[in-house]
C-alpha cells in the first residue's frame, strides 16, 4: 500500500502543544538545549520551572526562558525565529559567532529541530524540499544536526498530503547524515536503532499496526 492510499480516518493525533511537552520531559536537568526555529520553539513553555535547564538560541542567546506574555514583549530581545523570549536570572547575550562556536564546539546537549523528512536510519532533511519555487534556508540547522550530542525531531509524521515524513531514504536534500537520535510526532515517539526506529510510545491508544501503515520507514516495537 502507498502511503498516500493509507487509511487515516483513524488516527488520532495529539496537538503541538502536547507533542512539545513530550519533548520537554525528555530533557534532563542540567541540560544545554537549542530549539530551532518553528515548532521547536514551543518546548520552552512547558519546561518545569523546578528542573534547571539552558536554553540556546543561535543569534546568541544563553538562558532563555518561556515566551513573554502578550503586551510584555521586548523586541530587542528575540530567538533566531525573530519571535520575543524572555531571559531567566543568569542568561546572557553575546555575539553570533561565539554563539557558532557553542554549537559547532560540542557544547550543546540537545538541539530540537523540525524537519521536511527524517530516515529510519537518521538522515534529515530540513532546509530545502528541492523544489524549483521553493526557498531554501539553511540557517544553523547543519551546524546544530552535527553539533548538539543529541539531535531531537519534531514534526508531523504526515505531510498535508497524507504521505508519511518518516521514510526509507530521504528524497529531499540533506541536512545531516545519520545524525537524529529521537523523533516526536504527532502520532508518537521514536529512537533512532539499528535496522529502524523504535517505537517508544504510540498516542491515543493507536495499535502498533495503524502507526506501521501509515509509516514508509520500518518500525520497531519496544
């Protein structure tokens, strides 16, 4: 079966919101974390205000906090989105080039990215779909895929058109090779392993066997 003619009638995914708090309880005290542009950026808002945890942002940025109220924005004080954040006690800002130098230097824990395709066996794809009209934009997403310890996805696990982001091999261009450790869908949670991706948690009580149909890439029960 293609996965454009995969039955979704079905599935039950969960919002964004709560695919990032999932994100959020994966990450570890202590931990230095990027979250790219987009969707990523949402983790900050449910991160628990008793776990402490650095934020990054590739403009230059250490310490951020969650997303200001609405009427409390600064506007001087933006994530590399260009969307207003707020700084915990401690952070700092500093120039873009020390702030390369954090990611390329391997000081990062874990970067969160969004992305167009992820293979099952790590591949990601985020800056550029191929098309002829389509405009790239590669941002620090090479130097963060290969940088952080860790690279976390987050993204759909369909396309608009029902086709599955979770693929064999990727066909759009690469951003790294072999370098995703963990995707957060909207259907559920996968480790990157040997000979797939694991299945670490299914949303809304889904059966394994709904998920793999609907899935190009093969996957692994826990």
């Amino acid at each position: 079966m293609s996965q454009q003619s995969a039955d979704v009638s079905s599935l039950k995914p969960v919002t964004r919101n709560e695919v990032a708090a999932k994100i959020a309880s994966y990450i570890p005290e202590g931990a230095y974390v990027n979250l790219g542009i987009g969707m990523p950026t949402i983790v900050a808002n449910y991160l628990p205000a008793d776990k402490e945890i650095f934020l990054h942002s590739e403009n230059g940025i250490l310490g951020m906090g969650p997303a200001p109220a609405k009427g409390e924005e600064d506007w001087d004080l933006i994530n590399a989105g260009k969307q207003p954040v707020t700084l915990l006690t401690g952070g700092a800002y500093f120039h873009q080039a020390d702030s390369f130098a954090i990611m390329r230097g391997g000081h990062l824990d874990i970067c969160v990215l969004g992305a167009y395709q992820v293979s099952e066996s790590g591949d990601l794809a985020n800056w550029h779909t191929g098309d002829a009209d389509a405009i790239p934009a590669v941002g620090g997403a090479m130097d963060l895929a290969v940088g952080a310890n860790k690279t976390f996805v987050m993204m759909d696990h369909l396309t608009k058109e029902g086709s599955s982001k979770l693929v064999k091999n990727c066909s759009y261009p690469l951003t790294g090779v072999a370098c995703v450790a963990m995707i957060f869908t909207d259907l559920g949670v996968f480790e990157v392993v040997p000979g797939g991706l694991l299945v670490r948690e299914i949303f809304n009580n889904m059966s394994f066997e709904l998920l793999q149909s609907v899935t190009e890439a093969t996957l692994l029960k826990n």
